[in-house]
C-alpha cells in the first residue's frame, strides 16, 4: 500500500482561504550576470572583466558579428542533428553536469476606469554554456510559448473591454486575469524538464487552473517523446488508475469515471482531437498532470501524480532514469498537494508535504507543517508566503523552506527528512536563487554595506544540511553608483578579488560601481576610470568607508528601513 493521503473538498476550500497574505508575489531576483546594467554603468562579468553596455549596435565591430554568426550557425546544425565539429564536441566535454536556469517575471495588464485585465507570468532561459543544440530549442521553445500568451492576452484584454462596455463598471465581472509559474523538475545533463502551471480568469463563476510542460533531450536538444521512456505505452493508464485512485480515490467524489477507461483514448490513436498527456520526466520518476475538469469534476480540482523509477522499473526505459546523479533539487511546484518520491529506495512512495497554518486575525500563517507519510513537524514562525524544494545531497534528503515576511524579507528553514522522520537543522537568512544543483547553486542576502541591495553567493549544502559560501563572496546586484565627495584613499584590486598591494587615492566627484563583498568587512568598487579598489566597511551605524563617516564621504548611501 503506498503512504498515499485523502483530500476531500473542504480541504481545498480551506487552502483556498488559507492562502499566503500576500496578493502579489515577488519578482525572482535574476542571476547576477543577468542583471541589467544602467548605461552609464560597465557591465561587470564574473571574472572581472569589463564591457560597454552602452554602446550601440553600429559600434559592433564586424568581427563580433562574424563571431556571432558562426556561432548560430553551430547551434542550427547541431539542432538538426548534422556533424559536430572538434570545437563543439570539446565545448560539449567541458559542458556542467547541472543546467544554470533562469525564470524571468513578466507582467501586463489593461486598465480604463477600472482594472480589466492584468497578467503575470513567467518564462524560462537557459544561462548555461556548453550545450548549444539544447540552447537552441529552449530560445525556440520560449519564442514560441511567449507568442502564443501574448496573443491569448491580446484577445483577453479584448474581451474584457467588451464585457466593461456591455455591463458597465458595476456588473462588470473582472478583472480577468492571468498567472503562470514555471517549475523546474529536471535539469541535469541528460533532461531538461519544467511544468507551468496557470490560472486564467474570464469572467464566470470562476476561473481554471491548467498545465503545459517540455521535455528535452540536453545533448541533442530534441523534444522527449513519452513513448521514449515509457516501455508499455498500452499498460500505462492501469499504471496511472493506480496511482490516482491510491492517492484521491477514497473519497469517491473526484472520478465519476474510472480514470483508467477515460485515459485510453490518451494511448490510442484517434485523430486531432486525440487528448495527450501532461508530465515531466524527473529524477525519480514521471510526474503526469490533469487540470480542470479533464479527469474529475472542477471542485475536485487538479490531479498531479508521479509513477516512480523505483516502483516500477519494468515501465521505464534506461536511458533517462538510470542516469540520475547524486546531487539534485525537486521544487514542490504545490506545498499542500505534495510530493511523491522514494526516500530510500524501496520502491515505495513517500508522500512530502507543506502545509502553512493561517491566522485569519492577522492574516498571515503563524506557522508551517512539514510532513512526510503522516510524520509531522510545525515550524513556528510566521511567514506570508512558503517556496519549498526537495534536495538530495550524497544519500541524504533535505527540504529547504523558503519564507517571504514584510518587505520581501526571506529565510530559508531546512529539515532533515527520512521515510519515517522530520528534523529540523537550522535556518539561514537570505533567499534561493538558482537551485538545480545541491552541489552548486546561488543564495540572496540582503545587505546593508554602503546600500541595500542583494547579495548572490555560489553554495553547495554541507553535512549539516545548511548552505556553505564556495568563496565567502557575494556578487552585488545593484544599479546605483556611488559619487565621493571627498577624496577617498582605497587599496586596489585586480578586478577578481584579490588586492594587488598599490594604493590610490581618488578624487572628489568619482562615481563608483558595487562589485562585490564578503558581507561582513568589505565591499568592492569599480571606479569610473576603469580602477577596482576595495572599501573597509561594516554592517554596523553609523558607516565609516575606510575609517571616513560614510555619510559625509558620498552625495547619497542608498539604504533601505
């Protein structure tokens, strides 16, 4: 018997008014070689190394543009599956073992006298070098998607004016509204995998939940098929009544027909209006999604079941799940509906869950429950808002749970999970960014040296389960310069960190850049004459810049409350 759990509908009522207290979640932080850079400013890459943002398009220099071209050109016959050269097969040798993504908010909206429709939604890139033919599909893909939701909006803001004019502002049934989230559930160097999930409103009683999703192969960057993993495309709806039926069955309420003889005309063909599947291929299995009304009535709401590699590794090719690191992040894409994995390899799913608690006086939770196969541990401390992910480090399983309080600020607790226990590790102030990797990814500090602004650090978990800096450096993410006006005696550096034992003393009126710092003593600066140096500061008030009061020392310190 899996360690399945009931959901009834008056638990989903209840998570539908126990929803985190904020309305409008916050943009992603995007990764600090993604940051726009004002144009007055060097862009700063990671080495140090800087470049002109501000030039224009005529100043490109024809070399540049041949570079570029051949480039493209690489990518297009890698993608069509002709021969790779030397240098490509060298670039794919020395590509990473994990992809380094990047989700980007986008937002719109139409507003006359009143809101008639806006729109929030994200989009995924690919940061990651090395995998040119992948690149391709994934700019294809997005081009693609980002089309066809800018159209869908255009007809949505359409119609919501039509239905204002018709009605009036005080029937008018708006605004209408759309909201995507895209969630990550592969991302290594054999696949690709991400589903979005959507909510769109227009009009009515209320509005529809819906999934979309894609699977790529990472080294040739075609699409996955689901017939290329799964062996017994005929046995799979048995496979799946299974799981839906363990998992939502009991209550009797959601499957007016049994899902096994609704999901036969998903394996037979039988022409364009054949229905497909939605799934993801992850680490520890498939991942398949019914929205609205395709399996069960809309008050049962969506169904979201995985059929794990361990629990039936006679359905599964080899080629994808038998490729599976060490090292992996799971982002629970809904913290009460779960997730099912294996967290010891006996072929048994294990059932996660985060639930927050609401306090409606206040209105936010007052605390959160983190719960594996009916095992439960509340977190008491309050939040607006919960993110969570799943990590495997080596044989060991942690759960991150990200908190979003007043003013955007965010936490991170980690548990310690086993099939049987939840233990609780410690908890560590900033925020995720990108989490694929739980060798490698990047953590969000606020910090208030000079300014406040984010800070990005490269971690890996330790043994402890918590983050641990790779380097004690934090990348900055900030537009704003600073302009002295004093004059300023500062050591240098080369642009990489490290000091070069010379000293300069800049003069009144330079303007400097935020690089980066250790978040603790110093912050790296690059002037506008193209010198790094290094200012000694602290965290504590009032600021002093290499023993100066730092107030008196700049036009303008950029501190937040």
């Amino acid at each position: 018997m899996k360690k399945g759990f009931l959901i009834s509908l008056v638990i989903a009522m209840v998570l539908g008014m126990t929803a985190c207290g904020k309305e409008n979640t916050p943009q992603l932080i995007p990764p600090i070689s993604e940051i726009p850079e004002k144009e007055d400013r060097p862009e700063v890459s990671e080495n140090g190394d800087t470049e002109d943002t501000g030039a224009s398009e005529e100043a490109v220099s024809e070399e540049k543009k041949e570079d570029q071209s051949k480039e493209e050109e690489k990518q297009e016959e890698s993608q069509t599956g002709e021969e790779v050269s030397g240098d490509e097969s060298a670039e794919a040798a020395e590509a990473p073992a994990y992809l380094d993504i990047i989700l980007e908010r986008n937002y719109d909206g139409k507003y006359e006298e009143v809101s008639l429709m806006n729109a929030s939604y994200q989009t995924l890139g690919l940061r990651t070098t090395g995998y040119p033919a992948l690149t391709a599909s994934v700019n294809a893909y997005k081009e693609t998607h980002l089309a066809e939701i800018k159209e869908y909006l255009e007809m949505m803001k359409e119609d919501a004016s039509l239905l204002y004019e018709h009605h009036g502002a005080e029937n008018f049934m708006g605004p209408y509204e759309y909201k995507s989230e895209v969630f990550v559930k592969r991302a290594d160097k054999e696949v690709l995998s991400f589903v979005e999930s959507v909510f769109a409103y227009e009009g009515g009683a209320h509005g529809v939940n819906y999934y979309t999703a894609a699977n790529f192969d990472v080294q040739t960057g075609a699409e996955i098929q689901l017939d290329d993993i799964i062996k017994d495309m005929e046995g799979l709806p048995v496979v799946l009544d299974t799981e839906l039926m363990e998992k939502y069955g009991e209550d009797g309420m959601f499957f007016i027909t049994p899902p096994k003889e609704m999901l036969k005309d998903y394996v037979t063909p039988g022409g364009e209006n054949q229905p497909e599947f939605t799934w993801t291929l992850g680490y520890d299995g498939v991942t398949f999604y019914f929205s609205n009304y395709e399996l069960a009535p809309y008050a049962a709401g969506t169904q979201v079941v995985t059929v794990l590699y361990s629990e039936y590794p006679q359905m599964y090719q080899e080629k994808y799940s038998a490729n599976v690191g060490d090292d992996y992040v799971i982002r629970l894409d809904n913290n009460w509906l779960g997730l099912d994995t294996d967290l010891n390899g006996d072929g048994v799913s294990d059932l996660i869950r985060v639930m927050p608690n609401y306090n409606p006086d206040y209105d936010f939770n007052e605390s959160f429950d983190v719960t594996v196969n009916g095992n439960t541990f509340t977190q008491e401390t309050y939040c607006y808002e919960l993110e969570s992910y799943l990590a495997k480090s080596g044989d060991d399983f942690y759960l991150y749970v990200q908190r979003t309080v007043e003013n955007d600020y965010q936490s991170v607790c980690v548990f310690k999970l086993t099939e049987i226990s939840v233990e609780f590790m410690g908890e560590f102030s900033g925020g995720m960014g990108t989490f694929t990797n739980s060798a490698d990814f990047e953590v969000r500090k606020r910090m208030d040296m000079l300014s406040t602004y984010t800070g990005i650090a490269k971690c890996a978990i330790g043994e402890d389960g918590l983050p641990v800096e790779k380097d004690s450096v934090y990348k900055i993410n900030f537009d704003y310069k600073l302009t002295s006006t004093v004059e300023i005696e500062a050591e240098l550096t080369d642009g990489e960190g490290n000091l070069t034992g010379e000293g300069f003393a800049f003069p009144a009126g330079t303007k400097f850049a935020f690089v980066e710092t250790d978040g603790e003593t110093y912050v790296d600066m690059l002037a506008d004459d193209g010198k790094y140096c290094r200012f000694y500061t602290t965290n504590e008030w009032p600021a002093t810049v290499n023993g100066l009061n730092a107030e008196e020392s700049f036009e303008m310190l950029y501190l937040a409350g």
